[in-house]
C-alpha cells in the first residue's frame, strides 16, 4: 500500500502496563486518570487490553486524521459490536460501506431550516420541567434532566403519540440499557452476556420495551408531512426495521450526550459562583424572564463560552474508537488492518501542550481571538462521522441552561469536586442538588 513504511519504528507502550493484563486494570479502575498520564508528544501509544493490543492517538492533529478518514478507520470493534447488537444498524453505527446512503436518509431532519420548530419544543419542556419545580425542594437534577432530555427527544422525533408513561419507558429502559452497554464493551464475551442471571434478564426485558415503545410510536405516526423527524425520515424512502433502526440510534445518540452536558454544566456552575454569577447577569440582562429562544443565542456570548468550556472539560463522548479496514500508516507507523485505534477527547482536550491550566474551568478561553486550535475541540468528533446533531445538540444545552439559570440555581448538596463516571458516555451520576429560586 502506498505510504505504508516497509519497516516501522516501534510503538512506545502507554505507561503501567502488568504482565499478561496490560493496561486493563489501570484502564478500569479509573480510564480518565489513566489517559491522563498517557500522553505522548509523537502522537502514538500502545495500549495493551489483555489480549487486544490498540492503538492510542495523542494529538489533535492525528486524531483529525483519523477520524476524516472514514473508509480507513471506520466504526468497529467491542463498542459498536455492542451498539449494534442492541440499538440495530441505524446511521450511529453503521460500516463506512452504507454510511454515506444512510446519513443522506436522516440529514433533512437536521436541516438549520428545522431548527426554530425543534427550539420551542425545548422551550415548552424547559417550561414544563421547571414548572413543577419548589424553591427548598432537593432533586436529583440529573435524573430530572435525563427525563427532560428524553421528552424533548421524543418530541422532536414524533409529531403524535408521546405521553409521560412513554417518557417514562424510554428513560427507564434506556437507564437499565446503557449500563448493560458498557458491561457488553468492557466484557465482550458473548457467553457472559447470555447467562441467565437476573442483570441480563434486566436488560433483555428493558431492551424489548424500548423496541416496542418505538414501534409504537412508528405505527402510530403514517404521516409524511409536519415538524418532526419521522416524517421526513419516511419521505427519505425508510420503511420497516430500516425506519426503526434510524429513529432507535437518532434517539439514543441525542440523549446520552445531550443529558451528561446539561449535567456537567449545572454541577460545574453550581461549583464556580463567579461563573455561575457572570451567566446570571447575561440571561438576565438578555431574558428578563422570559424562556430563552433561538433568537437569543448571537446576545448570549458568555453561556455560549461556558457551554464550550463544559464540553472541553467533560466531553460525553470521552473515547471515540476505530477498527482499521485495511494495512496503513499513522505518523510513520505501521498500523495492520483489523487493529483497534482509540482516541480520547476527555485526554485530547486536557493537554498542557494545548490549554493553559487545561484542568481550570476558564470560559473565557474563548473569547474571540483565543490562542486555542480550533481542531483541538472535539466534543462532536469530527468528518463524515461527525454528530449530525451538533448544532442541534449545542443549541439544546444553551437554551435549557440559559433558561433554568434565569430562575433557579441548583445547589450541589455535597461540597468537593464533581464526580466523574466513564461509562458508555462521561456522566456526573446522580447529582442531588438543593434548588433555590432566583426569581
Ligand atoms: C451535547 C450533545 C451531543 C454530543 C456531545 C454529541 C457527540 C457526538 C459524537 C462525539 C459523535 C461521533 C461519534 C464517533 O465519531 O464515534 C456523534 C455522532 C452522532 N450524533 Fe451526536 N452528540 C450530541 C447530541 C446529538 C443530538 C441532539 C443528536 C440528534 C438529535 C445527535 C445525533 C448524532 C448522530 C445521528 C450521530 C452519528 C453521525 C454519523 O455517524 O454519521 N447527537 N455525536
């Protein structure tokens, strides 16, 4: 293959491999202190999972390498093998191979031209949530905002048929799902999965009903024409498991992310009052009161910074990975085809060599003019596999943080740094949080 040296220098291994184990206890007892001392000036290490050797890239610019060229390091290996197996063969996980044809088929529902119907469903949500808010109450806001997210989800897939129980279905199933997900990709043993052992009864039952609930609501909306998605995705020509599949990894890829940002952003608020003070002064200034809309985000520059600095701090997607479809070369090494290469946005967006004091929560960092590379922030990844709700993804976080934080300030209950719990996304975990009103 062209480019491919002949012979190829050899990898540095990433610091506290064991014998036999490798890398794997490090990585799992806790995989974002671990990446953070793996870091390599050259760009490339290798990490060693007992039997699975990988591949870690180490600098923005290999890692925009990777990830642009999708036919090479396409979507493969444990993670999407799990993805797959339980949420189909939508345009999330689907091979390099059908990708193109399946992005065009959900592309229009993300048209900009969409966006003004999709931001007042967030605002009547937002509206609802809050509503049924007291000052003094104490919540677990990220339960709050998980259930917020999927109503808002759903919404904007379905033009009919969405009620609480099935909100309620969706966020419990999806909670019961995610975590057996992650146990799938840290043990990827078929045979484990399928003993009849009361976890993963808990996740085929929860699996089934999220089928079913989508189905559901499928059936119940034929049309092709109104505001929401599934029209559009059934004017695209998708029909039968093909509709599901897209409208199941649509709705899965929006809300993980989308709730483990809100999340992050209210628990890292709630930790710095001087921050937390300045937002306040621009929604109030800006809202006086009012729900945020679209037409507000050009006026609320530094929410915008904040929402940017969150997802540099704690990307939800914090390990994006690749399987090789064929021998290439990364930064001068050889890299066979079948490997596993890994890429760590939580790690990537740390770098002292990047950030100044890249562990701070500084929003102005990105004041216009900034020294930061645009390409060392890749909260969305990046390329033909980049989130196709990004601006959708960014203007939710916005709109529901700027309009909570015009009325209420959640108060975390317990003092100290926040929580950081890798699973399939980065997520606080629960967040208890004592809810004063401002308003
Ligand atoms: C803050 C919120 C979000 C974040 C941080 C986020 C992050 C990401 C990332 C990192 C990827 C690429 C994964 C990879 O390369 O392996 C991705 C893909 C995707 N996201 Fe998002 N996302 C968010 C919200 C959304 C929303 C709201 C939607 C849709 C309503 C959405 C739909 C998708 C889809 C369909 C893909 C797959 C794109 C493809 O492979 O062509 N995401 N997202």
């Amino acid at each position: 293959m062209t480019g491919t040296p002949v012979t190829s220098p050899p990898i540095a291994p990433a610091p506290g491999a064991l014998p036999l184990l490798g890398h794997v206890l490090p990585f799992l007892r806790d995989p974002l202190a671990f990446l953070s001392t793996a870091r390599d000036p050259g760009g490339l290490l290798m990490l060693r999972l007992g039997p699975v050797r990988a591949f870690l890239v180490c600098t923005p610019e290999l890692a925009q390498r990777v990830l642009r060229d999708t036919a090479t390091f396409d979507k493969g290996g444990a993670v999407f093998d799990a993805f797959r197996e339980t949420f189909g063969m939508g345009v999330v996980g689907c091979p390099h191979t059908t990708h193109a044809r399946q992005r065009r088929a959900v592309e229009p529902a993300f048209d900009p031209s969409r966006m003004p119907g999709y931001a007042d469903t967030i605002s009547d949500e937002v509206g609802v949530l809050v509503a049924g808010w007291r000052p003094g109450q104490v919540i677990d806001l990220n339960a709050a905002l998980h259930r917020l997210v999927t109503s808002i989800t759903l919404r904007m897939l379905f033009p009919t048929g969405v009620t609480d129980q099935t909100v309620t279905d969706v966020h419990d199933s999806l909670h019961t799902i995610m975590a057996g997900v992650y146990w799938r990709v840290t043990i990827p043993v078929a045979a484990v999965h399928a003993l009849p052992i009361p976890a993963n009864r808990r996740f085929q039952r929860a699996k089934a009903r999220l089928h079913a609930v989508l189905d559901e609501l499928v059936t119940a909306n034929p049309q092709t024409d109104g505001g929401a998605a599934l029209p559009l995705f059934r004017t695209a020509g998708l029909t039968g498991q093909a509709l599901h599949d897209e409208v199941t990894s649509v709705l899965v890829a929006a809300l993980e992310p989308t709730t483990a940002a809100l999340a992050w952003a209210f628990s890292v608020l709630g930790r710095n009052p001087d921050a937390e003070r300045r937002l306040h002064e621009e929604v109030d200034e800006i809202l006086a009161g009012r729900p945020a809309g679209l037409d507000d985000l050009p006026h609320l520059p530094y929410t915008r910074r904040a929402v940017t600095e969150v997802m540099r701090l704690y990307p939800p997607m914090w390990m994006l990975t690749r399987a090789t479809t064929r021998d290439t070369e990364l930064d001068g090494h050889r890299i066979p085809a079948g490997s596993v290469v890994m890429m760590s946005p939580y790690a990537l967006q740390r770098d002292p060599t990047v950030y100044d004091e890249p562990d701070e929560f500084r929003p102005d960092r990105w004041l216009p003019g900034s020294a930061v590379p645009p390409d060392a922030w890749l909260p969305f990844g990046e390329g033909d596999r980049k989130c196709l709700g990004y601006s959708l993804g960014f203007t939710e976080v916005m709109l529901t943080v700027a309009t909570i934080a015009s009325h209420w300030r959640p108060r975390p209950t317990r003092p100290g740094p926040a929580r950081l719990v890798p699973r399939g996304d980065l997520n606080p975990g629960p967040l208890p949080m004592f809810l004063e009103r401002r308003h």
